[in-house]
C-alpha cells in the first residue's frame, strides 16, 4: 500500500484521536470536581470546574457528561475511572477523505458545471503492487444551488445504500459581519407562544429604545402536525415492542404473520420518523429565512438571539421543550447564521439567564399572568409593578436586544467564528412615543348577519326591506 494511502488512514485515526483527547480533558475535569450534587453546583463548585476545564467548553458539553458519569454511578455504585470506563471505543463513520491525500492519489478538474474527481483506487481486494491501483474517475454534477465561480475543494468518499456518495466543499470568499458598532438591531426570543417573536431595537444616544411592535413566526399548524405525528410514532413504537416480545417468547419461524405485520410497523415507523424529520427542517429554514427577510427590511445589521447551551440552564418551560426539540432551534439557529452571513447580518448570541423573568423597563421581576383576553391556556403575558404589560416573548425579545446592544463592545468571535457576548448587563429599554395615527370616522354599526327569518309584514317597496341584499328582496327581484 502507498503511503498516500496510509496517511489517509492515519489523518482519520488522528481525528478520531484528538476528539477522544478533548473528551478525556473533559471527563477528568469533571471527576476531579465532582461535587456533592451534579445538578446543583455552588458557585465554589462551579468556579473549581471552570478553572479545570479548557477554555471554551460549553455548558451543554458539561450538562452531557454529568449526565453520563450521573447513569454510570447509578449503575456501578462508584465514579468511572476515566473516559475509557465511562464510554466504549469511537465508532468511526466508512469514509475516505481524499483531502488529506496529494496529487498523486487525488486529481479534481472540473468543466463549468461538471466536477471530475480522479483517484488511485485498488482494482482487487488484497493489492499487493503498484500494477493494482489504477485512476478511477467519478463525475459530479454540480447542484443548481452552488453559484458558479466558486472554489471547489477535494471531497471525502463514503459509501450508503450501495452507491459511492461524493462530498463535495466549496468555498468562496466571505468576509465576516462586524461585530460592534452597530446602531440598529433584531432581538429575537425562542418563544413560548410562537416559534420565534422579534423586536426592532436602536441605540440612540446609549439609551435603547424600541417601537413597541413585535414581529412573531407563529408556526402553530405545523407545531400542531408535528405533535400527532410524534404520538403517532409512539404508538407505533409500542405495538412494535408488543410484537417484538411476542414474536421472542415463540419457537423460531413459529408465525411467519407475526414477522411479516412486524415488518410493515418497522416500515411505517421509518417513514413517520422521516415525515417528522423533513418537516422540522422545513419549519427551521423557513423561520430562519423570515427572520432575515425582517432583518433586512428593517434594515437592522446586527440579529441578537439566546445562547442555546445555556438555555435549558435557565430552566426554561418543560411545554417549550415538548413542543420544539431543541434539535429544531439549533437548526433555526445554524440557518439563522447561514443566511444572515449571506446577507451580511452580524448574529451574536447573548446569555439567557433571566431574559424572560425581567421587566425590560425597570429591570426588576415580572409576573407571568394570563393573557388580557384570558381566550388562550397558560400564563402568556408579562405583568410588572412600573406598569408593564406585554407578551413575555415580546418583552424577553426586548430585554435581548438591549442585552446585545449595549455590551457590543465585548463580542468576540470563537474558533468556528461564532460570535457570542459572554457577560452581559441589562439596562432599561425605553418605549419610542408614537407616531400621531390619522383619525378616521368612526365606523357605522351594522349588523353582521342578515336575517334569515322576515322581521316583520312583508315591504311593499325595496328600500323598506334591505335594498336588495336579504333573500326576500333577491327572490323578490
Ligand atoms: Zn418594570
């Protein structure tokens, strides 16, 4: 074998290998702190972590990998000695990066919209020498949606349903938006009532001041869908585990329909995981595309949103979690970014501790009430002793993009290019006076349905009736 070959080998190896370094960093940190309860750290507890860990471990990553020391320790009554107890070896995906191969192994020319990816593959299952490696060519049709003009890099091979998928990076030059500065920006909640609620928000003289309207992606409908459809799939999971039980407690091709009604449950369970997946992903880009849209028009530079590794830290709702996956967010959150980069909006994430349990005007603790019209469950509606009554998405929404505008100063951009305020204060959000609206006449009462039954003695003239509108003049007529 080359040594193009086994450098391909060992770049995967090597991967694989300092993950498993970052993970162990992770796992010994956190024996060496554990404390007394996991889920409730003091705040020496939390400051001897942080101080073991390596800069940039998120809050997720802990909350996981107490969560998974916590499961061991029920199990074998002791702390694991380290991540090689905790967890069994990496599973690595069937794949070839050709990127890390040269010229001599891996040749890509493209033709407009044609990419040919040459490499030196073997032509039996044991090559022994060089006459048992030959070019192989695979042709890619580029995607409508690659623009043309774009750098196209080396791909990675991996081989699914009997097919050789090729995947294929592009790049093309971008530079990132700006992290402060700005004067304009969308504060944006993961909402309780709606998918996402907005606000526009302007820094005016250090003061933030809003207008008072919120922008809301209702995606009741398909939020709606998407909870039958998860019943669906759990119901189907039952019967299948039923099945399962039954079909094991037999003797072996005992009841061939047992296997075969089986089978179809397995068949129909995939195909309703699929339906849920698809439409997450539909639901995701399309909040993601209106947001930006709003962005835009408004012509914001800067989209403010909560940091969603400490979003489940500030014990959020369990209804928000069982409506939307935090799957779905991160979704949103990934295309948020995506588009906005195209767009050439900054999206900085913000802390989420206390975003929606604080007044935006005076800074001290709201309560969560029904809302005024009382029509809709739950407690909806933000109530505060200065006077503040608004939709608590709305004033989370507001309490965020003064959170984002007032600290700009202490953005900084992670490895990935992330942009993210770490510590942030608060300061008092302030409502624009607004605009004087043209006065109308007021509007002339009339009744909403026509009278089905004749009020009275039949009208001898049209106009004594209805002039011509109710069914007795028509048939009348
Ligand atoms: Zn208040």
């Amino acid at each position: 074998m080359s040594d193009r070959v086994r450098r391909i080998a060992e770049e995967k190896a090597a991967r694989a290998l300092r993950l498993a370094c970052h993970r162990r960093a992770v796992v010994a940190a956190l024996l060496a702190t554990w404390p007394a309860d996991p889920f409730a750290r003091t705040d020496a507890e939390w400051s001897a972590l942080r101080a073991a860990l390596s800069e940039g471990c998120d809050n997720a990553t802990i909350r996981n990998r107490t969560r998974q020391i916590t499961a061991y320790l029920r199990v074998h009554g002791r702390l694991p000695a380290g991540l090689c107890e905790l967890e069994g070896p990496p599973v690595v995906a069937r794949q070839v990066s050709l990127a890390a191969a040269d010229r001599q192994q891996v040749v890509v020319d493209r033709d407009d919209r044609i990419v040919r990816v040459w490499s030196k593959l073997p032509v039996c299952a044991a090559p022994v020498s060089y006459r048992d490696w030959a070019w192989h060519a695979a042709e890619v049709v580029l995607p409508p949606a690659v623009p043309a003009g774009v750098k196209v890099c080396t791909p990675t091979l991996r081989p699914r349903d009997g097919r050789v998928r090729v995947d294929l990076p592009w790049q093309t030059p971008h530079t990132p938006a700006r992290v402060d500065g700005h004067t304009r920006g969308l504060g944006v909640d993961w909402g309780v009532n709606t998918l996402l609620t907005g606000t526009v928000a302007d820094l005016e003289g250090g003061c933030v001041v809003v207008d008072g309207r919120p922008l809301r992606f209702d995606a009741t409908g398909v939020s709606a869908k998407l909870v039958r459809l998860r019943r669906h799939r759990e119901h189907l999971n039952t019967k299948a585990d039923h099945l399962t039980r039954l079909r094991d407690g037999r003797p072996a091709h005992a009841d061939p329909a047992l296997t075969g009604k089986l089978a179809r449950l397995q068949a129909e369970h995939a195909a309703v995981c699929a339906r849920i997946r698809h439409l997450n992903h539909a639901l995701a880009w399309s909040a993601a595309r209106w947001l930006v849209d709003h962005a835009s028009a408004v012509g914001a530079t800067v989209i403010y949103v909560e940091d969603l590794a400490t979003l489940e830290a500030a014990g959020r709702s369990r209804s928000l979690n069982r409506r939307l996956s935090g799957a779905v967010r991160g979704t949103v959150f990934t295309a948020v970014a995506h588009l906005a980069a195209k767009a050439d909006i900054a999206v900085v994430t913000v802390p989420a501790r206390g975003t929606s349990s604080g007044c935006p005007r005076c800074g001290t603790a709201v309560t969560h009430v029904k809302t005024p019209e009382g029509r809709v469950a739950g407690y909806r509606w933000a109530h505060c002793s200065c006077g503040l009554s608004l939709d608590r998405d709305h004033a989370a929404a507001q309490r965020i993009a003064a959170r984002g505008l007032t600290n700009q100063t202490k953005t900084r951009r992670d490895r990935n290019g992330q942009a993210a305020i770490r510590t942030a204060t608060d300061t008092p959000v302030r409502r624009r006076a607004p605009t004087p609206k043209q006065t109308r006449p007021a509007p002339v009462k009339t009744s909403r349905l026509l009278p089905l039954r004749r009020p009275g003695p039949a009208a001898t003239r049209r106009s004594d009736c209805c002039r011509g509108r109710c069914r007795w003049c028509r048939s009348a007529r």
